[in-house]
C-alpha cells in the first residue's frame, strides 16, 4: 500500500450525485457532483474533486477546516459580517471552523477539497 495518493483533476468514475438540503437553500436549483478519492480510516480527513452548478446557499464549516483549490469557474463567499470575496480558476482558501456564510456559484465551478474534521 502506497502512502502516497494523486488527485486526479478529471476522474472517470462515477461521482455521487446532491442538492442542497431546504434549509441550507436560499436561490436557483444547484446541483452537486462528488469525486471522493481518499478518506483517513477514521473519517476525519477526506480529499477529492467536487463540482457544483449556479446557485446561492448558506455555508457552516462547524468544526470542519476545508482547504480548496478552484480547477474552473467562478464562486462568490461572503463570511456573515463581512464583504464577499471572488474566487476563480487557479485560486485557494481555506474555510477555517466557525465559518458561517454564504457560497455563491456563480460560473460551474470544480475544486480539489481537502476536509479536516
């Protein structure tokens, strides 16, 4: 067993398929793709590539640190208090615990998403 593991920015295997809860909803109908490439044996670390299409709904990070890397398109956060922030293809963040906001799709966007819990 390797202890090394690449993520592939284009799987071809099928990803499971999502929306957002109702609660968690607050414009358009987005919907999610998740290609889950890895996960620690105790769940608390995952990494892999997801996709989601145009909408608006709240984001609650909880205890969980979430580092991304945007492969395409174009996503408006705004942390509650503070301006939104842009980011497109080729930018990185990190969503520290406690963060509560919003995440808006603006253009379909793909990441790479590693999440800490």
């Amino acid at each position: 067993m390797t202890l090394l593991k690449t993520i592939d920015h284009n799987p071809t295997f099928a990803p499971t398929h999502a929306q957002p809860t109702p609660e968690k909803l607050i414009e358009g109908a987005p919907e999610f793709s998740t290609w889950a490439m890895d996960e620690a044996k105790d769940g608390t670390v995952k990494s892999g590539v997801w996709r989601a299409t145009p909408g608006l709904t709240h984001s609650i990070k909880g205890e969980t640190f979430e580092f991304c890397h945007i492969l395409e398109g174009v996503i408006e956060l705004t942390e509650n208090g503070k301006p939104p922030v842009i980011y497109r293809a080729g930018d990185s963040f990190v969503m520290k615990p406690g963060y509560v906001g919003t995440w808006r799709t603006i253009e379909t966007v793909r990441k790479i998403y590693v999440t800490v819990s």
